[in-house]
C-alpha cells in the first residue's frame, strides 16, 4: 500500500510539474479563450445578451458561464493531454519506470491527475477571471462559491471524461491522427444538433459539455442550451462521465498490464 501510494505521489509530482511548464499548454489555451473572446465580441447586440445574463438567478448565470469556458478549451485540453504516454515511450522514461517495480496501476493513477491537475489551471484562471467580472458587474459575492460548485459540476466531469480517453487512444493512435479525431468529435459530440441530419450525442447524457448539469441541476433556461433536462437526467449524465472516465483508465491499465507482460 505504502509503495504504491509513494509510486503514486511521485508520477503525480513529476506528470504535473512536466505539463505545466510547458508553454505549449499556456499559449495553446490562451489562444483558444482568445479566439472565443473574440467571437464573442463581434456577436450582434452582445450588450443584450450579457444583460439577460445578468439578470438571471446568480446560479443560473455562473452555470452560463462554465458554459462559455467549457466551449472551446476542452478541445485544446484533449490535444495537450493525448501526448503524455506516447512521449514517455519516446523518452524512455516509462522504461525508468518500469525499472522501479513499482505498481504500474498506481503510476497510471498518478500519471492521470497529474496532468489533468496540471492543465486545469488556465481553464481555472479563465474562470476565475469571469468570475470576477460577474462579482463586479452584479456585486452578488455568492458566485464565488457558486463558481467553484460550477466547476465541480459543469466542467469537472467532462474533463475528467475526456482526459481518460485522450490518455488512453494515442496507446494505439498515431497522436496526430488522434488529436484531429478528437477535436472534430468535441464539436460533433457537443453543439451538432439532430436538425443537421447527422446522428450526433449532442442531445444525450454522454455529451461531455455540461449542459444536462447545467440544465437539471443548476436550472439554466433551455433556451440557452438547447435541451430540456430533469435534475435526474443531470445526475446521471454527471455519473455517467465520471464512470466512464473511470472504466476506460480500468482498460488502459489491463492494456498496460499485458504489453509489459509481452516484453
């Protein structure tokens, strides 16, 4: 127990201090809100949308801005988290590792939320900074709580969700060809809607955006989310994501498990 939690903490310290220095996740995603950003301000009469926002129940609004954040950086999320395993093959470190006899399962664990950890923090500052231009705009001081429940219930989930595949597929993707499927699944999985004539997710439980969270739970207008979701279907959406989540690292690690039993 004790070494497998030490094989833990320790791919966690390094998986976390690797991702976040490097500048590729830091320009990546601030490209990406920018990009968003920018979108935004040249939608036609944003000055009445942010106000509808704002008169809406604090909640609801905070839930509206998870939203926002979790539109376009999950994409860019997936893509910095595909590389990790793939590049500890490249550089030997997986057979330093390996060398180790230490639980592969536990290096898996540590590995995963290193990196999850490690990337969250631009999405996080992201929301932060909405955050505090809601707390300034509305003076409401219980959007700070209400921001960390959002995260927790809107974003959380789906990240934690796609993490696990973006971790696992590149195992027998080629990463490129990976990232290219997977950034054009966000948009497919997520805002294509049945009116275009293509069979879509967008619509069900498993979309990883959080609108079913944002719409069952946190009670957000239909109209701005295009469903309609009971408090239920958001629980369930939300333990469907994380099991998911928690199913395909199970598989990861029984692929792992079997490829060094090979060598």
């Amino acid at each position: 127990m004790s070494n497998g939690m030490t094989a833990c903490g320790g791919a966690f310290r390094y998986e976390f201090l690797m991702q976040v220095r490097r500048r590729s996740l830091w320009i990546s995603l601030l490209l990406v809100e920018l990009l968003q950003f920018l979108i935004y301000v040249r939608l036609p009469h944003l000055y009445d949308f942010l106000h509808i926002y704002f008169q809406m129940p604090i909640n609801q609004t905070m839930a509206q801005l998870a939203l926002m954040v979790n539109t376009l950086l999950p994409a860019a999320f997936g893509c910095l988290i595909a590389d990790r395993l793939p590049r500890d093959r490249r550089t030997r470190v997986e057979e330093l590792f390996m060398a180790t006899l230490q639980p592969s399962g536990s290096r898996l664990i540590g590995k995963y939320f290193g990196s999850v950890c490690a990337t969250l923090i631009p999405i996080i500052l992201f929301l932060l900074l909405g955050t505090g231009f809601v707390l300034y705009r509305t003076g409401d001081i219980a959007c700070i709580p209400l921001a960390l429940t959002a995260f927790v219930i809107i974003i959380l989930p789906g990240i934690l969700f796609i993490s696990a595949f973006s971790l696992a597929c590149p195992t027998i993707m080629w990463v490129p060809l990976y990232q290219f499927c997977f950034v054009g699944y966000w948009f497919w999985g997520n805002f294509l809607g049945p009116a275009h004539g293509i069979p879509t997710l967008t619509d069900t439980i498993l979309t990883p955006s959080g609108k079913f969270m944002a719409t069952g739970i946190f009670g957000l207008d239909s109209k701005h989310t295009g469903i309609v979701a009971s408090p239920t279907q958001g629980w369930e959406s939300l333990s469907l994501l994380v099991g998911l989540a928690v199913l395909v690292l199970c598989v990861l690690w029984l692929v792992q498990r079997w490829q060094q039993a090979r060598q």
